[in-house]
C-alpha cells in the first residue's frame, strides 16, 4: 500500500475534510500540534516544501526537512 502524503497525513490528523481546510484559521491549532509530532525525516525535503507553499501560499526559505518543519510550526503559530 503506498504511504500517504504528507498534505493528506495533516489533513487527515487534523480531522479536515478537505484538504484546502488546511489554509483555514480553524485548523490552525491542531496543525500545529499535529506538525510538531511528526518526524521531519519520514518524507523528503521536496514534499516539505510543498506542503509548506500549500497551506501558507508561499515558498518555505529553508532548505531541508527539519528546517522546513520549524519554520511552518513558527508560520502557523503566528497565525493562530
């Protein structure tokens, strides 16, 4: 069985159900808490990347996973 994405992991986590409600302010609290749990190395840096320009509408300025997870846990927890 393919593993899921790493957008349909967070949505699914989150209890989305669409995968656009992940822009939303109101999801914004359990992404975060979802995001903080996972480990950054179970999905590459390019999937990272475009997860993080998914849910926030712009590129991530980090380069690698770990990175990329710090900075959209900082993006969303100003948002909130």
């Amino acid at each position: 069985m393919p593993k899921q994405s790493l957008l349909e992991l967070l949505a699914n986590q989150c209890g989305c159900p669409y995968l656009s409600d992940l822009h939303t302010q109101t999801y914004r609290p359990v992404l975060r808490k979802v995001v903080l749990r996972l480990a950054a190395e179970s999905y590459s840096d390019q999937e990272w990347n475009d997860s993080f320009t998914y849910i926030l509408g712009r590129k991530a300025d980090a380069q690698t996973a770990e990175e990329i997870k710090r900075e959209l846990i900082h993006a969303i927890s100003e948002k909130e």
